[in-house]
C-alpha cells in the first residue's frame, strides 16, 4: 500500500508527528488537515503555532 492510499490515523501519532504532517502540508484533502487540526487542537499542542498557521493562511 503506497503514502497516497493510506488514510493518517491522527489518534496514533505523536503531537510533534502531526505538526510536522501539517505544517509540512503533508495531508491529503481538507478533511485530514482539519482532523489533524481538530486533534493537536484537543491535546492542547501547539495551539500558538496552530493559530499562526491558520491566520498566515487566511492572508493568502
């Protein structure tokens, strides 16, 4: 099964691994960014960089 099939299991990997995935634009659709969003979100990681991210995003 190749990266392209496979759907990310945010429940399974470490908070670090998601930022990484995320702000590496390492998702595959919408709906998997907003669930790794929606998961560091509910940890509690990384909420300064999340909200950074999504205001640079806004500008564009």
């Amino acid at each position: 099964m190749n990266k392209q099939n496979q759907e990310v299991n945010v429940k399974n990997l470490c908070s670090r691994k998601l930022w990484e995935l995320l702000k590496n634009a390492e998702w595959q659709d919408k709906s998997e960014r907003f669930a790794i969003e929606r998961e560091l979100s509910g940890r509690r990681h990384y909420i300064k960089e999340l909200e950074q991210l999504t205001a640079r995003e806004t500008m564009h």
